[in-house]
C-alpha cells in the first residue's frame, strides 16, 4: 500500500506570503492618506514662522479709538490722547519784571499823596523807617510792587505831634483803591484785600515780613497808645493790598481784627 505525502507549507513560505500582505496594505494606507489630503485644506503648522497680509487689517490697531484710512499708513500709529493738553500752568508762564522804583504812593480814600523812600534795616534787621511826616518807607529786601512776592511798605502815623494821613489806615474799606507811580512813570492800582490791627507783642511778624510768595503790597503803620516805657506805640495796622486782576472781594468780608484763638 502506497503512501500518501502531507501537504505542509514551509516555513520560509509563510513568511514571505506575510510580508507581501503587509506592503499591500501599507500601500493601501497611504494612498489613502494622500487622496484625503489632496481633497482638504492645508493648515500651517504653528511652529512655522506666519506670513503677514499686506492688506490692513479690520481690527484696530489700538482701541478704543483707531486710526482708520484708505491706504496703509506708513507712519507709526500711537494711541490719542484721552483729554486735550493742559494749558501751561502760572508759574511756567514768563514773569512780569517791573524795574523801576516806586517814586509816589496814593490812597485817595485817605486824600494821601506821599513820597515813597527806598529804606534798608537796623544792625537786627528791623525795618528802618524816613524820618518825615508826609513820605512812605519801602523795604528795599522786599519785592518792587507789581512783582512777584511781598512789597512792604511802612510810614509814621505821627511824627513830631502831627498826624500823618495814614493814620487812619484801619478806616480803610475792602477793596479801597492804592496807587504807586514808578520813577519812569507808570501807574498800577492796587486794591485793599485786608487789614488787621495786632497787638505788637503778638503780631506775626515772620508772616507780615515775608518778602516771597504771591504778587502783594504790605502797607503798615503804628496805632496808639504809644507806650513810653518801649518808644512805640502798643499796636500795629497792617493792610494787603492786590493789583487790579488778582483782587477778589472776599465772602464773608475779612473782619479789621484777626481772629481770637479759642
């Protein structure tokens, strides 16, 4: 009896046959792959540098207000302002410089008219005033009147047993009129913003004498009783005078007397 040979496959068989399925359908993947890719729209890769459309763009370039033209702008574009510019403030603005000495001072309320003498200080820096009846002291460490900072002025109320017509200084109403004519001729009013009577024991002397700050004139004189034991009178009246343009009536109106503490 003859016999019969099995039919088995070699092993080299099977894994050629393997390897020829595998290509076939790695063929198949990727020709896939490709038709679907051919068939969408390509996306960038966000690693890759992005290419910048010339044309602009709708959005603002700098909200909220964006400069809008026709054509690209080749100049840069910075952000408006909210609010206009401020005006320069006062003080950056140039000062008015007055040279000239005052020659004449007036208060017509006072029918006064008097010379005005250019006075320095004592050896303790007490201001000096001319030893006549009818002329005005100006403190020559204080400002020109007209110019910025505290023109001080001083003269006798009594000189030699007679009064002088500044005596009553105090009498004077807010927003009486005071002139001074300068040596070159000009005229500037100023006008009463306050006056006070101190006791000269108590006045604020450091105030009164402040030769800096805000354009003012500073006019003073003596109030009696005159006290023989210190060779002056017991009282001082001090009025401050603004030029026409910076004189406001005050509201309430300025007492003649400083306020009392407590």
């Amino acid at each position: 009896m003859r016999k019969t040979k099995s039919t088995q496959l070699r092993p080299l068989t099977v894994v050629l046959i393997i390897l020829v399925f595998v290509a076939l359908f790695a063929a198949v993947v990727v020709v896939t792959q490709v038709l679907r890719t051919s068939a969408s729209p390509s996306v960038a890769d966000p690693d890759e540098p992005s290419i910048v459309s010339e044309e602009p763009s709708p959005e603002p370039l700098f909200p909220p207000e964006p400069v809008i033209s026709e054509e690209p702008s080749h100049e840069p574009v910075s952000e408006p302002d909210p609010e206009p510019s401020p005006e320069p403030e006062a003080e950056d603005l140039p000062a008015r410089i007055i040279d000239s000495p005052a020659a004449r001072m007036r208060i017509a309320a006072l029918s006064l008219d008097y010379e005005v003498r250019s006075m320095g200080a004592d050896d303790t820096g007490t201001m000096l005033i001319a030893p006549a009846l009818e002329v005005v002291s100006w403190f020559d460490r204080s400002a020109i009147p007209g110019n910025e900072g505290n023109a001080i002025f001083g003269a006798h109320n009594l000189w030699r047993g007679e009064r002088s017509k500044i005596y009553n200084l105090d009498e004077l109403e807010i927003g009486d009129e005071l002139e001074i004519e300068y040596e070159d001729g000009t005229v500037l009013k100023f006008f009463l913003e306050s006056v006070f009577v101190y006791e000269l024991k108590t006045a604020p002397a450091h105030l009164i004498m402040e030769t800096k700050g805000e354009p003012r004139l500073t006019l003073i004189t003596c109030k009696p009783p005159f006290n023989t034991t210190t060779g002056t009178s017991d009282n001082r009246i001090v009025a401050t005078f603004k030029e026409e343009g910076l004189f406001v009536f005050p509201d309430p109106p300025v007492e003649k007397f400083p306020p009392k503490e407590g």
